[in-house]
C-alpha cells in the first residue's frame, strides 16, 4: 500500500524522506482485481492509510519524542523500533493520566448531530447512499 512509517530508537523517519517510490501514495493499480467496487475500496484505503502515515503517525510520534522517557520506560531495544508498541505504551500513559476519562465526562453532555462530526466525511457518505439508492 502506500507504506508505512518507519522507526528507529523510537523516532519516527518519514518514509517519504527514505524512499523515492515509483509510484505515488494514495495511487496504487490494482490491475488483477477486476471490480469497480473493489478498487474503489482499495484505493480509497491506500489514501487512508497515507492520510494516517503522513499526518496522525507524524502527530503521534512528535507526542511520543516529547515524552520519550516515560513511553520508553522498561521498553526493549527491540521494542523501540516497533511504532504499535511504540503507540500502545503511549497510549497507556495517556490512559492513566486521566485524560480520557475527562473526555468520556464531557461526552455525557455532547451534542451529537452532523454538524459536531467530520462535515466532508458526513456529505461525502450521505452522495454515496444517495447513488447507490438511484443505482437501485
């Protein structure tokens, strides 16, 4: 796919900055896949896992270098270089701090309508229902 990221003693290396691929992210051929639906869902993945590569890894790995010690606390060499163990370690320390237990508090009283989630997400889904049910 799109590949992944890359991580040494914890820091993250942009893969974009290792390799020159023939090809670009997000734009793969699937030439023995035949169809239409199935491409569709594939390359729409391959942009997925771009779009979290290029910025959510990038995110979570600055978070993580900013507390490098605590999330490499007790962690093996070997460990280091793995970004889930990487993201899980952080993610516990995130857990314990109490922060998402602040956000569980502020989601009793949310409002939840399409506006409060991903606007483009929200009309992209609702133009493909609609084709689908004019397809019918």
């Amino acid at each position: 796919m799109g590949g992944s990221q890359v991580r040494q003693n914890c820091k993250v290396i942009p893969v974009r900055s290792m390799l020159k691929m023939g090809q670009e992210e997000g734009h793969l051929e699937y030439s023995n896949l035949k169809h239409p639906d199935l491409l569709t869902l594939m390359r729409s993945l391959d942009r997925f896992e771009s779009w979290v590569n290029d910025r959510l890894l990038i995110i979570a790995s600055k978070w993580i270098d900013e507390h490098r010690e605590e999330v490499t606390a007790g962690m093996s060499e070997a460990d280091m270089n793995d970004m889930g163990v990487a993201i899980e370690a952080a993610y516990q320390l995130i857990e314990k701090s109490g922060w998402l237990a602040e956000r569980e508090t502020d989601a009793e009283t949310a409002v939840v309508s399409d506006t409060t989630h991903n606007v483009t997400w929200v009309e992209q889904t609702a133009a493909t229902v609609k084709a689908e049910n004019e397809r019918k």
